[in-house]
C-alpha cells in the first residue's frame, strides 16, 4: 500500500530501513537527504521520473529591471565558469541537469 510520511527524512528512514521498497520525492532533495544522514544515494535508482520541472526565482512584476540584471549576470557567471555545477555537485552529489 502507499504509506505517507511527515518529512522528506523520513521518507529516507524508511527506505533505508526497509520499510517501504520505493519513494516518491524530487531526486535531488533525496540525494541530499542520503548524504545529511550519511547514506550512499548511489544504493538506490531512479526506476521513473513522475514529473521533471525546474526551481527558479520569483519577483514582483513591479521591481525594475536594472535591479534584476546584476542578479542575473551572476548567475550566468557561476553557470559558464562551472561554479553552481561543483556548488550542486558539492551539496548533491551529481551533476546539475540543465
């Protein structure tokens, strides 16, 4: 049956435990969780992806745009020279999927 848990942690517990045999839950978050707890994520697989989708910055529709450029630029600058892939890489433990 599908069990439901109160936190993507725990959701790790119990798989870890062998207490549940598959989680749903954003691949990259997972991966996370596993190296907080100091797991392997490398143990266990995507067998199906439910939903990609991806995380970005809101902002109001009223801020100027010159506020946002700088904002911007950075992030296309840690993106070329490679900095968010080892940051992502660093924290997740693989590569960024573009």
């Amino acid at each position: 049956g599908i069990v439901r848990a109160s936190s993507g942690e725990n959701l790790i517990s119990m798989l870890a435990k062998g207490r549940v045999d598959a989680i749903a839950y954003a691949e990259d978050v997972a991966n996370y969780l596993f190296a907080q707890d100091e797991m392997n994520y490398r143990q266990y697989e995507t067998v199906f992806t439910l939903q990609k989708s991806y995380i970005g910055y809101a902002f109001n529709k009223s801020i100027e745009s010159s506020t946002l450029e700088p904002l911007r630029k950075a992030l296309d600058e840690l993106r070329v020279d490679g900095t968010l892939e080892r940051i992502y890489s660093n924290y997740i433990g693989q590569a960024l999927d573009y």
